[in-house]
C-alpha cells in the first residue's frame, strides 16, 4: 500500500483548550488520514511522549508535548526505529499562506514556527518532507491565528484542504513526494 514514508507527524497542543484552532490542524489532517486509510486508533506511547498509530511500515505520530517541544516526541520516534529524517512528514499550520492553500516542501528553514524549529534542531537537518497548511487571515498576526478556533464560515474551506491533504499525503507514499503548491478555492 505504501511506500515512501516512514513516520508522519502531525503538530498540534494537546489538550480541549486548542481542539478545533489553527495550531491543532496537523492533529486534524494526521487524524483524518489515519480513518480514511484504516490505521488502528491512536494509543499514548510514553517512550515516545504521543500519541501513536501503525500499519505496515508507516507510524503516525501527534506529540503530546505541547507544540514548542515537539522534537521531543518525533526524535525519540525517529531514534527508536531508526528512521531516516528524509522519511519524515510533519504536517503544521502555516499563518503566512492564506486559509486555502497548502504546500509541500522540504529542506526549509521553519520560518518562525516553533514546532518545526524544536524538530529541526533535535534531528540536526531541515532535511524532511512538510505538509504546511495555510490558516493565514490578513488582518491577524501569527499567534492572533494560531490559538483561535476557526470561524463558522472558515470551516468548510478547512473541511475541503483537510480532505486534499489526506488524498495529497496517500498519494505522496505511493509515488514518492514532490514540491507543489495547492489552492483550494475558499467557500462564500
């Protein structure tokens, strides 16, 4: 079924404070992937400080170490099973790119996001894949974004990318992943 990553990791705080807000969308998208794709339900491993799925060779991961220390988690995954950063997935809210937009990258610095920074420096590279998940409002800054919950009329557009990301994610692990920017048009 799939082939090309090894550990995909979806960012988010734990806790019901930041369920449904911007910052908590990698828990969203990773948690919609893992349905649409049969993977058993999520388990706390305390080794690995997160919540934690596998089939096949894919391990899902969503740290439950607060956002700024996720390296944390995704390290001690990544160490424990000898996975290789460049088979790694980390998907996060972006508050520079509007709500709408997507983009898969890699081998980027973390543009201030802090839970990407705390996972560049404990693997030592900015060498992995990222799914970035655009939450950007142009009247707010970063942290305004992050911590709200989506307005009323914001959530079918989250509804459509969630959906995009996951059909994006299943075909990255099969035919490998390539830089790309998505643009899903916003509902009125």
């Amino acid at each position: 079924m799939m082939k090309e990553m090894d550990l995909i990791v979806g960012l988010g705080n734990p806790g019901e404070k930041y369920k449904k807000t911007g910052h908590n969308i990698g828990f969203e998208v990773l948690n919609e992937f893992g349905k649409k794709n049969n993977f058993p339900e999520f388990g706390f491993d305390k080794k690995f400080s997160g919540l934690t799925s596998k089939k096949g060779g894919v391990f899902l991961l969503k740290p439950q170490t607060f956002m700024n220390k996720s390296g944390n988690s995704v390290r001690a995954l990544a160490d424990y099973y000898e996975i290789n950063p460049e088979k790694i997935l980390v998907i996060h809210d972006d508050a520079d790119l509007s709500l709408g937009k997507v983009k898969i990258d890699k081998n980027r610095s973390s543009a201030g996001h802090k839970g990407v920074q705390s996972i560049i420096d404990h693997l030592s590279t900015k060498n992995f894949w990222r799914l970035r998940f655009g939450i950007g409002r142009e009247d707010k800054k970063a942290g305004e974004i992050a911590l709200k919950r989506f307005a009323k009329k914001e959530i079918p557009t989250v509804r459509k990318v969630i959906e995009k990301s996951v059909s994006e994610i299943s075909a990255g692990l099969k035919e490998g992943f390539e830089k790309k920017t998505i643009k899903i048009k916003k509902e009125d």
